[in-house]
C-alpha cells in the first residue's frame, strides 16, 4: 500500500496532544503518589480512607522494599489464584450464557499468568473459550490491578530517590489510589469516547446478524467499549475478540483507532514528567521524553518505510513484474499504512500488545523493529515498569557516563555503588535469559509444531518463536501470528506462563532493591562537577546506550530471525 | 629549640634511581598469566580461555565433532585460535607491565632498606647493634652522622640533618628534632650531620617503607568500588553474551535456518564481549596506585585515590600552600615625630638576631635602605625570642635599652603607647591584607613594619583548575580576617575561614561532611590528626609528626601540600580512564558487527542479495577474512591501548558537561571509527598476505598436518 504523506497528519497530531497534556498530567500522576494536594482530593479522600480501612493498612505504615514487594506479591498471588480457578471451572461461573466449558490446567496456568502480568498473551480464542463472566469480571479484574502493580512500583522506585528513611511507600495505598485516581477515571473516559464513536458496550452476549451474502452470523457482544478502554490505558493489550482492534467491532473507524493510539500513550509519556515531579526536578524528565520520543519516531519511520517498500523476494518471481504497493497482506485496510502502522508500532513499544494487523505477514524488518522495541522494554514499555525500566537503563547509562567526567558516578546526588549496578544488571539479562533458554527447550524437545509436524527449518517459524517468548518475557502479549504454530499445548502454556512471571516479578524485584538501596543514601549536593543530566548531550547519549546495549546483546538472536529472512531469503 | 647547625641546599647526594624495568621478567609472567588459576580471577578473558582451548581440540581433533566441525577448514580454525592466543596474550601481558613497574619500583625501594644494622639504646643506657629486624615500638636506637636510620620513628634527643632523597627523590636535606612537629624520621633515610636518638614507632614489615612496597608491588589491593561496580557491569555482559552464543550454536545447528561456522561463532563472541576493557581493567587499577606512588605520595589504600577523584572541597592552609609561607616585610611607616632613622636603628636591632624568615626579611628591607647591621659585641645583649604566649620578640641591650617588634594587640597587652595614628595606618594596611607589627623601644611606638604574603606563583590557575572541575577551595589561617580577605581574593580561593584555632578544620571538615561533601585536607601537626582522620583524603605532610601521618590516608613524601590537586587529577584520570575505555569497548563493537553480520551472510551463500552491501559498509567480500581481520583488530587494540592504561588518558580540567561531551566524541565516536578504519586496513593487509607465495604454502602445509589423524 502506497505511503501518503497527508494520513501521517492525523497521528502525528494525537501523538502531539498525548505529548502535549503529558506534563500536566505527569505532574498529576506524580502529586498523586507523593501525597500532595491534588484535584478531586475532597471527593477520593473519604471513599479511600474507608478502603485503607477495610483492607487493614493505614497510609502513615509506610513499608521497607521487603515488604512492599511481599505485599505486591501477595495481591498478584492471590489475582493469579482467582483468575486460575475461575478459567478452570469457567463453565460452572456466572455470567456464562454461551455455556463455554471450562479451561484445562495448564491454559487456565497461562491465561491467570498472562492477565496478571500485564501481558495479555492469549493461547486461546475469545469467541469459543471465554465466557462472557470471564470477559467482564474475571478479566478486568486484572486489566485494572496489573498497571495499578506497574504504578505502584513506578511510585516506589522514584520515592527512593527523593528519600532517605528506607521506606518506598505503602503497596496498598499505592494501588487504591492508582485505580481511584487514575486508572478508573480514565477508563470512563475512554469507554465513553469509544461509545460515542460507535464501539457497541452492552450486556447481551451475541446478536444475530443477516449478512448480505446470506445466511446468519452470530457477532458476539458485550461491554467491548470499556473492555477496549482498560486495555489499552493499562498496557494491558487483551481484546474483547481474538482479533482484538483489527476486529470491524472493537475498532470500527478511523478514530476510534486513533483514540486507541492516544489511550496507550497517556501513562508512558505522561511517567518521565510524573518521575520530575516527584523528585522535584521537572527537567530531569526531558533526558527521558527525549530518549522515547527518538527511539519511537526511529521506530515508526522505519516501519512505515519498510512496510511502503517493495518487497524483494516478490520482485524477483518472473512474469510478476514490479511490486510497488508495499506488504499489504494482513493489513487492515480500513486505516491508512500510517495510521495501522502507528497503532501497531505504538502498541508494541508501549508493551500493550494490541494488534489491528497480522504481525506475521508484514515485512521481516518491520517485525525485527517490533521485536526491538519488545528487547528494550522502556521506549516506553509498559505502565510504570516500562518507565523504570529505562531508569535502570539509565542508572548503567550514568554510571559509565559518570566514570567518563571522573567521578563516582552519580544520579540525582545518591551515589551509584556496585550493589545498584548489580541490581539493574540482572533486570537487564534476565530479558535474554528468559527468551532464549525456553527457546532451545521449545526447539530440543521438538515441541514446535506446524500443522502436526516439528518446526520446519526457516527463518520465520525461528521468528515465531522467538517473537512468542519475546512477548511473553516483555510482558508485551502481541503475537506475530496466530497459527503460525500450535502454541495451545502443554509446553507453550506451561514454559509462557513461567516466562511471564519470571519476566514480570524478576525486572520489579530489581526495581524495588535499587530504590531499597537509594532510600537510604544521603542527597549530595551537586556542583559544576557533577554529570549534568538535564541535558541535550545526556539525552542523546542514554539514547545511544540504550539502543547499543540492546542491540549487543540480542543481535545474534535477530540475525538468526528477522535477519536471515531478509538476506537469506531462507 | 634552635638548631645546631643551618641548612645549605644541595647538601646530600643521591637522587633515587629511576627503577629499572626487566623485559625478561615481564614475558614470563605474561606466559605464566595462562596459568588457569590465574585465568579465572578476570572472568571474562576466562570465558575467551575456556573459547580458546575449545578451539585448540577442535582445530587438531575435528573429528571428534563431526555435527560442529562441518566446515572445518584447517588454516581459517588455526587462524582463530592464534589470534585468540594473542588475544589473551596481550590482556596478560599488560597485566604483567602493570605489575612489572610497581615491582620495579619496589625493588629499588627494598634495596635501601636491606641488612641495615641499628645502635639500640640498652635500659641501662649502654648502646648494642642489632639487626633491624627485631626493634620493636617503643625501642630507641641512636643514628650518627653518616648512618642509615633502621626504621621509622620519632626523634626523641638531638637534632638532624637528614637525606631523605632515596625515598622522597627530593635533593634538598631536611631537619629533624626532638619537641614540636618535626620530629619524624623514616627508615631508610640517612643522616647527614648530627646524632640523634629515634624512638620506633612502627613494626619491621609496617614501616612507610614496607607499605610503599607493597602498594606498588599490587599486594593485597583491594579493588576499589567504581572497579567493582564496573567489574559487575561487565561480567553481566559477559553472562549474557554467553548465553545468547550457546543458544545461537545450539538453535543454529538445530534448525539449521543457517548454518555458521563454530570457529565465526566464537570469533563473535570474543569480538562482541567488551574484550579490552576487560583485558585493561586489572592494569588500570594496579597503574593508578603507581603513578600516585610516582608523584612520591603513599597512599595507604586505592580508595583513597580513587576517592581524591570524587573531592567536593579542598581545605588548604594559606601558609605554604597558597603563600611562599613566609610573610615578608615590605614596608616600615614612622609613629609621628619619630624620625625614619630611629626607626630603621631599631629595627634593625630587634631583627637582626631573629633568625626567623620574617626577621631575615626585616633586615633585608633596612638594608635595602642603606643603614647596615651593627656589630654586637657578645655579652652585651640578651635576645628574647617570640613565644606563642608573648607574642613578641626583641632583644635587651646591655644598657637596658629594650627594643621589641610584636603584635598591636600584644604591644597594648604590654603596655605601649600606641598612638591613634599609627592604630588607624595599621587597620589601613590590615585592609590590605598585610599585617603590621608594632616595633617599640621601651613603651614608645616607634613605627609599624607592614608583612605581606607572597602568593605562590601559578596557585591561582590551579585554583581556577579545581574550580573548573567543580572543586571548592576553602582557606584556613589564623591570620585576621581583613588578611584573610585579601589573600583569599589575590589567590582565588572560594572561601576561607580567619583566625583559625587548632581545632577549626576539625569542624569545617565536620561542617562540609554534613551536607555530604566529600573533603581532603593537608596537615602536618598533631593538631591536625583529628582532622586528618576525619577528613576523606587526608593528605599528611612526610615533615610533620607521626601522629599526623597515621592519622591521614596518604602521605606526602615531598612535603608539598599543593600535591593534593595533582592527586586529585590522578584520581580523575583513573575513572576516566575506566569509562573512556568501556565506551571505546562498546563503540568497537557496533564497527566489528558490521565486518562479522555481512560476513555470517555472505558465507551462507546470501552475498548476492542487496540487503548485504548496504550492511556490508566496509566491503568485504571474503568472509573469513573479514571475520578474521576483525577478530585481529580486536586483539591489537588491547597492546595499543596499554600505554593509556598504564599513563592514563590525557586529561584536562573541563566542568562535567564539556567533559561528558568531547569524551564521548573521543571515546565513543572516536571507538567506531578507529575500529571501521582499522578493520578494514587489516582486511586490505590480510587480503595482501594472503596472495604471498610463502603464505599459501604455510597454509598447504597446514592443511596436510592438520586435523590431526585425519578427518
């Protein structure tokens, strides 16, 4: 499909006002957590206190890493468990007029996991193994407490910068007031804008539809509008239907894509400023839009460039003659190649994981530029974790940028020690780690199958494959292609759910010990020697470290994918 | 007390031998490097280990592998597993450079010390020689001129003078005494006149001498935190790298999506892993310590000058630090009605017995106005030195003619008129920054002579330096504050705190610590022990008391307080040292992709596709060689870059922004391009020898002995 530059206008502008209202709500989302006054504390106050007190916990009881991580495990435990038992014996829970039956162990294992872990990877189809109980209780459930997790750990590793007691803050005043304050209001809002602009939100399961070509058809229905909502604002990425925004329902129009665009962008650009606020240093937020803003655009030029081009191994079919309209298999043709491309690059980066295309059959460098923004994590990542973990970039980024002016590196004056370096370096290798091993079992066990048989030997079952364990270690929840092998097995359930919750708890552990260890330290005061990272050059530089690092370490997996696709035409 | 005898420079002889380095010495410990207990204290050159006897069984034994060895190809696995050997050759080798200097330098340490006999002073008083080796704290040894003294200690009877040239290399003598703050000797020093009796104070095997010794040699060197910290980085790195090429042998052999050959995968390894910060980190920390032991300080850990690079505020004292450390007199003003002639007689009189450098210079100054010294005939006289409680010295004449020059204050506690006049000039000239001293015969005020401070030359650009680096000056001296005030503006310090008592850069140290500076400190006295102690980099005097040295973490052998801006220079350029080479590591490695991608491709049979020549920027069309020339390029940069390891980058005082930014230029971007340039030189060279007749026979040859029996 042709490249038009006038569709690029309408993307470029809901990117800009995301960008736009960030700082403002950053600085919202910051006064939240750090307690300061903010609007609506009249309203929220009471109605959480009374929360605070049915769930046991005072704000005053303010917790050490330890605890705060216990706690968080504890309420992701018991999601995990609630979510588990209720796909398990799904066909006997309410709200199941369909009568789907129940989900074995191991999908019911990988479905909890997915939810809980803000991944939203699927092995199952909506339509024919979820119930409409399921899509409406069990689910949003963790739609809201997942990025409610991302939050309150995003709340807690910036509170260690600025504090000096140990304490990161209280885990369950912290998710309370992320849903109160942020997550629900929000989620209103957009499931109201989503029905204004024809997303069908309603408690009646499926309706009958008589389609011009004849016959009946049944289109399942349900409060797809505020299901799409929190999806997309929490970094959630499931969908009401398997073919989540590409489904006609869920994402009728033009705008309603473009709505969903803005949605996945409002925490990630909105986290750096958040992060200013509560360090009080509101520059120190622009070294961070800046890295995510480059990294993004890179992203989405090369994307949409890729996608434009002429796809080699076609041009080379005789009696085809020249291929000029780009890859348009799989592709929604409803949006214009910028707006599918943005949605989907946008998605991707921002570890929501929605799709409104076929990742599969776009062209192989568009597909190693998704797998690139899944190998960073935090250009923006997720909600919350993605922003820390481009923090923990930063620490590693700072501290050899540090060495370079000559002194003990430092970030926002606390001293980066070995044990910080230690702490963010593990959150860094565990990303390969969890891919790659699950890999080579997948691979030596032979349980890579494609239609009854193992894994044939190209490049683009590789990339399946690798885009699967990918996902599911980002905590991301695309897929390159459903179908592209059978992932509905003991093994991929299995090996994805521990993939999942390896790639989620391990990254937040490191998380809260590096601000376990910054809670403590002292504030240095800073002088002309100091690192100044409020800066251009900074800027530029984390940037530049961020895209090295992780090229150097997942290069050799892309050249085997993505890579030998392209060159090896293999 | 006096001392028995002046000071002429020059009055000694030797100067310590620059330490010879032994070539020999250095290559066999960069062979026994290979050793693998030793291998494995730097894990990632062990990880390269562990490749390189891998490729070893591989290349003689293949077909023991018959899945891996599938393209084995003699001359191309010979190739890698040499330049693995020289890989980890080099990363040994400047390890041993590192040590070798140190050692060096050690020895023509050790030598001074060796089979030094000592006149220990018996209870009873009588005198016995001993052997060094068993004085204990406490014992008195007695040293005479022409004598070595055995160890170190403190001076408890008689006067000194001493060659301390063998360890400080500083040619002029040095006087110690007992009482007051010179007393401290050093082992291995020699007397040059006088007899003097030394009380130990430390253990044989704990004195300054042995301490050097081992600081140099790299014994018990602690690695500091910013090398761990960068140690943990780069082994995480190397974790991870690891596990992504086993995973990539394994699925690559697998799927066989595209088969690549063992001996490339382990060449992208070793090229991918940041080889030559990893090979260069040992170097750096052991060379870091060298080069503070070359600028004769010990410093008593490599904290401690790692720390120096960290300094937010450096406390200096004005007097011999950021003053000549004498005050001169410039200038003698009459009281009214007395006549200059009176004046200058009585100056004249009450200095020219003083033989402090303020007195010398009062003589000086009437000199220069034509009145000369009078002779004194012995006996007629009686000098009253100044003391700290009087404050005043002068002299008492035969015919009772008091004359004495002192303080104003001191002059008033006395009980001199002072008229309002000579009171007002006084404060004039305070204002100035020069002090005036009172001089008066009898109770009559004569006049005042103004002193003044001599700023060092070049103090105020290295103050301006630290100022670029961000470093804090703060002045401490016990001058008034007008004084204070002028000095501090002439020099440029940041700050300074007048009329210091003992006791104040104690609490100034305090002070800054609290809002969480880090501090350094000069200091001399035992006074200044506490703050020593306290301070981060305590830099003691060598001249002061031994009190003052334990007390500091490093110690000045030349005495020069002015060295702590050169230590923290030092400090600096070893961070920076570690994060410029950790940059132009990971810079290397986007160049060395770009030799390493195009070539697993093309050797795959996909060079025909137009996706390769944009990857294959350098063109290089053969792909073992490519593979090759960039594995040598990652090899030779190591020996390149010893010297840097070893000296340190140059380093210029810059504020951390510029610094960051011309240090990324050079580091970063310079890293990339020397690697693409680099790369491809070796590529044309290796292309070159590759045609060369006696090559292509070596390689036959090579095939024909190589696999051994035969694949």
């Amino acid at each position: 499909m042709a490249f038009e530059v006038q569709s690029l206008w309408d993307v470029l502008v809901v990117m800009g006002l995301a960008l736009a209202i960030a700082p403002w709500f950053g600085s919202y989302l910051g006064r939240v957590y750090m307690d300061r006054p903010v609007f609506g504390d009249a309203f929220w106050n009471p109605i959480e206190s009374v929360v605070y007190r049915l769930l046991g916990t005072s704000p005053r009881h303010q917790m050490r890493a330890r605890e705060y991580m216990l706690a968080l495990l504890l309420v992701n435990g018991g999601v995990l468990v609630i979510l588990f038992f209720w796909f398990f014996f799904q066909s006997t829970t309410p709200l199941n007029p369909l009568g789907i039956p129940n989900m074995g162990w191991d999908l019911a294992f990988h479905s909890a996991s997915s939810f809980t872990t803000n991944t939203n990877f699927t092995h199952f189809t909506n339509e024919s193994q979820l119930s409409l109980g399921s899509l409406m209780v069990a689910w949003p459930l963790a739609l809201f407490l997942s990025p409610a997790t991302g939050l309150a750990v995003l709340a807690a590793m910036v509170r260690g910068f600025v504090r000096k007691d140990g304490t990161l803050g209280n885990f369950y005043v912290d998710m309370t007031r992320s849903v109160t304050r942020l997550l629900l209001p929000l989620a209103v809002l957009g499931a109201l804008v989503f029905v204004l602009l024809g997303v069908p939100e309603t408690l009646s399961a499926s309706v009958l539809a008589h389609p011009l070509t004849g016959g009946t058809q049944t289109i399942y229905l349900g409060p797809v509008a505020s299901f799409q909502s929190i999806s997309l604002l929490g970094s959630n990425g499931g969908g009401f239907y398997s073919a989540n925004m590409a489904s006609p329902i869920a994402n009728p129009t033009a705008l309603t894509n473009l709505w969903g665009i803005g949605l996945m962008l409002v925490f990630p650009f909105s986290a750096p400023f958040a992060f200013g606020e509560i360090v009080r240093r509101k520059n120190e937020a622009w070294p961070y839009v800046g890295t995510i803003v480059i990294v993004l655009a890179v992203a989405l030029a090369l994307f949409i460039g890729f996608q434009a081009a002429t796809n080699p191994a076609l041009s080379t079919v005789a009696g085809l003659g020249a291929q000029t309209n780009g890859y348009p298999v799989g592709i929604d043709t409803r949006f214009s190649l910028s707006e599918g491309s943005t949605f989907q690059v946008v998605s991707v980066y921002c570890n929501v994981g929605a799709n409104n295309l076929q990742i599969g059959s776009i062209s192989p460098i568009a597909q190693l530029d998704l797998l690139f923004g899944m190998f960073t994590q935090s250009t923006p990542g997720g909600v919350g974790t993605g922003f820390a973990m481009l923090l923990l970039f930063a620490i590693l980024g700072i501290f050899v940028a540090g060495l370079m002016v000559g002194r003990t590196p430092e970030y926002l004056g606390k001293k980066i020690h070995t044990s910080h370096v230690k702490w963010a370096a593990m959150a860094l290798i565990i990303h390969p780690a969890t891919i790659l091993l699950p890999f080579v079992i997948a691979v030596a066990g032979n349980f890579v199958v494609v239609d009854g048989s193992t894994i044939g030997a190209t490049s683009h079952n590789f990339t399946s494959v690798l885009y699967e364990f990918t996902s599911e270690s980002a905590n991301n929840g695309s897929a390159l292609s459903t179908g592209a092998f059978n992932d509905q097995t003991l093994f991929f359930n299995v090996a994805g759910a521990l993939v999942m919750l390896v790639g989620r708890f391990v990254p937040i552990l490191a998380m809260l010990m590096v601000a376990d260890i910054f809670s403590t330290q002292e504030v240095l005061p800073a002088g002309v020697g100091t690192l100044k990272t409020a800066s251009g050059t900074f800027t530029i530089y984390l940037t530049l470290f961020l895209i090295i690092v992780t090229a150097l370490l997942f290069l050799p997996v892309m050249a085997m994918g993505p890579l030998a696709q392209i060159f090896g035409g293999m | 007390m006096a001392s028995e005898f002046t000071v002429e420079p020059g009055a000694h002889v030797s100067v310590r031998k620059v330490p010879h380095m032994s070539w020999r010495r250095v290559l066999a410990s960069s062979f026994r490097g290979f050793d693998p207990r030793r291998e494995i204290h730097n894990p990632m050159m062990f990880c390269v280990y562990l490749l390189f006897l891998f490729l070893i069984v591989l290349t003689l034994a293949p077909w023991a592998f018959p899945d891996i060895a599938r393209t084995y190809n003699p001359d191309y696995y010979l190739a890698v597993t040499v330049i693995l050997f020289l890989t980890l050759w080099f990363a040994n080798l400047s390890d041993a450079l590192a040590e070798a200097q140190g050692k060096a330098q050690a020895d023509s340490l050790r030598e001074i010390q060796s089979g030094i006999l000592a006149r220990q002073v018996r209870p009873d008083g009588s005198l016995a020689w001993v052997a060094s080796d068993i004085l204990r704290v406490g014992d008195t040894v007695e040293v005479r001129p022409g004598e070595p003294i055995p160890i170190d200690g403190d001076v408890v009877h008689g006067a000194a003078l001493i060659d301390e040239s063998m360890m400080t290399g500083e040619s002029d003598a040095v006087t110690r005494e007992s009482g007051g703050d010179k007393t401290s000797v050093l082992g291995g020093t020699r007397v040059l006149q006088g007899t003097i009796r030394v009380r130990v104070t430390t253990e044989k095997g704990e004195s300054f001498l042995d301490r050097m010794i081992r600081l140099v040699e790299g014994q018990g060197r602690d690695r500091t935190p910013n090398e761990l910290a960068l140690g943990v980085l780069l082994y995480a790195f190397t974790i991870s790298l690891f596990a992504v090429i086993v995973t990539f042998i394994f699925l690559a052999d697998f799927t066989d999506i595209i088969y690549i050959d063992i001996a490339t995968i382990v060449a992208l390894f070793v090229c991918l892993m940041p080889t030559t910060i990893g090979a260069l980190l040992p170097a750096i920390g052991i060379s870091g310590v060298n080069r503070v032991a070359r600028a004769n300080v010990i410093a008593k850990s490599g904290k401690a000058v790692e720390a120096a690079g960290d300094l937010d505020v450096l406390i200096l004292d004005k007097t011999g630090t950021i003053t000549v450390g004498n005050r001169l007199a410039v200038q003698l003003v009459t009281a009214p009605e007395v006549p200059m002639a009176e004046l200058l007689d009585a100056a004249l009189l009450c200095s020219s017995l003083d033989d402090t450098p303020e007195g010398r210079s009062i003589v000086r100054l009437v000199a220069r106005r034509g009145t000369q010294p009078r002779r004194l005939e012995p006996g007629t006289f009686k000098v009253l030195p100044f003391t700290a409680e009087r404050r005043m010295s002068g002299i008492v004449l035969a015919d009772g003619r008091e004359v004495f020059k002192g303080s104003l204050q001191a002059m008033e506690t006395y009980g001199a008129i002072l008229p309002l006049e000579l009171r007002r000039k006084a404060t004039e000239a305070s204002r100035q920054g020069m002090t005036p001293l009172a001089i008066a015969s009898g109770r009559r005020a004569l006049g005042l002579v103004y002193f003044k401070d001599v700023v060092k030359p070049g103090i105020k650009d290295r103050l301006r330096e630290l100022k670029t680096m961000g470093i804090r000056t703060i002045m401490c001296t016990g001058d008034n504050r007008l004084t204070a005030a002028a000095i501090a503006q002439e020099s440029g310090v940041d700050d300074y705190v007048a009329e210091a008592k003992p006791e104040a850069k104690l609490v100034l140290i305090q002070r800054e610590k609290a809002q969480g500076r880090l501090v350094a400190m000069t200091g001399d006295g035992t006074n200044d022990a506490p703050a020593l102690a306290r301070a981060d980099v305590g830099l003691a005097m060598n001249s002061g008391t031994s009190a003052a040295k334990e007390a500091g973490n490093m110690v000045d052998l030349d005495s020069d307080p002015t060295k702590l801006i050169e230590i923290v220079s030092i400090g600096k350029q070893l961070l920076i040292t570690r994060g410029g080479l950790t940059t132009f590591s990971i810079t290397n490695d986007v160049a060395k992709y770009f030799a390493i991608i195009p070539a697993v491709f093309i050797a795959a049979g996909a060079g025909t596709l137009p996706g390769i020549a944009l990857l294959n920027l350098l063109g290089l069309s053969n792909p073992d060689l490519a593979v090759l020339s960039a594995l040598v390029f990652n090899a030779v940069i190591i020996p390149l870059l010893i010297p840097m390891a070893l000296y340190g980058v140059p380093f210029r005082p810059r504020n951390a922004i510029d610094l960051l930014r011309r240090n990324l230029l050079l580091y970063g971007f310079g890293g990339l391009l020397s690697a693409f340039v680099g790369i491809k030189l070796i590529y044309i060279l290796l292309s070159w020898m590759e045609a060369l007749p006696w090559v292509q026979h070596l390689g036959l040859v090579v095939s024909h002995l190589l696999p051994l029996g035969g694949l």
